[in-house]
C-alpha cells in the first residue's frame, strides 16, 4: 500500500470548503461534513475509553470488540464521506446485537435508571454513547435530504445500547455498582 497522506496540508479547504471521497467540495459546515465530525468524535471517545481501559488492567475481553467498533466506525466515516457507497453489512449490526446479548445476560435487571459514573472508564463510555445518540441524530437529519444507507442508522442506534450495556459491565468488571438515579433529590 503507498502512501495515502503524503501531504497533510492542501490549502484547498482555506475557503471554507472540504472534499468528500467522490471528489465533489462541501461546506465544511453540511450536515455531511457535521456527520462525518461526529461519527470521527465518537471513534476518538472510543479510543479514549480503550486507553484508559488499558491503562487500568480492566476489563480485557472487551478491548477486541471495541477495536472491532473504532473499525466499523471508520468504515460508516468513509459511506458518509462517499454518498451512496455502502460499506457496514448487516453482519456488523448482528455482531453488535450478540454483544448485546451475551453481555446482558450476566447483569442484573435494572429497576431504576442509571447516571453516567462509577469507573472512569465507565464514564468515558457513556460519554461514548451520548455522542453516538448525537451522531445517530444528526445522521438521522442528513438522510431526511440526502442519501445514507439504514444500515448506518441502524448501525449507530445498536451501538448506543450496545455502549450503555458495556457502562454496566465495566463497573461490574471493576467491582463498582452503577450509579442510580435519586428521583427523590431536592431541586
């Protein structure tokens, strides 16, 4: 493979717009281009997470899965960057439903609702999920106008349960209850 970024710098985005992978130029703020930041933003809060996973010893089984999702994540950049390419298959939305199961399963049922805490790396990955609820949004409103595959909407809808899941586990993992809702605190 050669070089695929021999320069990093063009100038020719200096005037407030950007290309995509088709070879047609944008504004740098279309919602394409906003889609794209946020799906970037999000592969970024996982690499945080895995970071501070690895740093802290725990939680090992979940670290190929989640290099599985920085790559998936990658790949939904490169559809919403390329219109109308398709590049997440149904088999990647089935991986993550899977995880889903298979790691509910070994948590207790929830009888209230949960505030992001307990581990740090637990808040890291709610802060993961919230950009992928923001990023399933706004990827929401691009397809309202322009072409996005279902597979990427449904991709990121998986993968914010998916994220909420992995909160729990990692504070179970780390020995930590999660965090409980007080719906009788004073305002």
């Amino acid at each position: 493979m050669g070089n695929r970024l021999s320069k990093i710098y063009t100038r020719t985005g200096d005037n407030g717009t950007t290309g995509l992978g088709d070879g047609t130029r944008v504004d740098k703020d279309s919602l394409r281009v906003e889609a794209m930041g946020d799906v970037d933003e999000l592969n970024a809060v996982i690499g945080l997470l895995i970071t501070e996973l690895l740093a802290v010893q725990a939680s090992a089984h979940l670290l190929p899965l989640l290099t599985e999702i920085q790559h998936d994540l990658f790949n939904l950049g490169g559809e919403i960057c390329i219109p109308n390419y398709v590049m997440i298959a149904d088999a990647r939305v089935d991986v993550l439903e899977h995880a889903i199961d298979h790691l509910n399963d070994s948590l207790e049922p929830l009888k209230e609702f949960i505030l992001p805490g307990g581990t740090k790396s637990a808040a890291y990955c709610h802060l993961a999920r919230t950009v992928c609820r923001r990023a399933e949004r706004l990827l929401i409103k691009l397809s309202r106008d322009e072409a996005v595959t279902s597979i990427s909407l449904k991709y990121l809808n998986r993968l914010s349960d998916l994220l909420f899941v992995l909160c729990r586990i990692i504070n179970k993992d780390a020995g930590i209850s999660d965090v409980l809702w007080n719906n009788k605190a004073k305002t």
